[in-house]
C-alpha cells in the first residue's frame, strides 16, 4: 500500500477537520476567559462566512447562507469556514 492510496479527497477533508479542532481546542483552553474566546470564534466565524458569501465571487467561494453553514461556522470559527471552502472545492 503507498501513501498515495491513503490520500483520497475524504482522508484530506478529515485530516483537515482534525487538524483545525485541534486548534481550536489549543486556543480556547489557552485563554483564560473560556466564554469570551468561545464568543470571539463564533463572531468571527459567522465575520468570515458573511464576507465569503457577499465577495467570494471574487475567488470562486459563495456559500450559500444556510442553518447548516452558519451553524458550522458558529461553531468551528474560521477553520469551519476553510473547512466549508475544501469541501466546495473537493465537490464533496
């Protein structure tokens, strides 16, 4: 078995998942206000999924503003939002 068969687009989305709760586990603990890093993310999370779905034209990502996308970005922050934009870009 080579790397390569390990390397599917679904085994990349997962590794990238993994990666961006990692840190974001690393940076909420890392706080000492728990709350107000929590609320932060979240800003910036819905912050960048508004930007991305009103100028992503510009760089072929516009999500569509659902339940589904603002709860994901609400939740992960930004990397939910990178994590949304692989997985338009991997048609997955």
């Amino acid at each position: 078995m080579h790397l390569t068969d390990l390397l599917t687009p679904h085994s990349l989305l997962l590794l990238t998942a993994a990666l961006s709760l990692l840190w974001m586990l690393r940076e909420y603990l890392r706080r000492r206000t728990k709350a107000a890093a929590f609320f932060l993310g979240t800003l910036s999370g819905i912050a960048a999924l508004l930007i991305c779905h009103f100028f992503g034209a510009a760089f072929g990502f516009v999500p569509p503003l659902t339940v589904w996308t603002a709860a994901v970005s609400a939740v992960a922050g930004i990397p939910g939002v990178v994590l949304l934009a692989v997985i338009d870009l991997l048609k997955l």
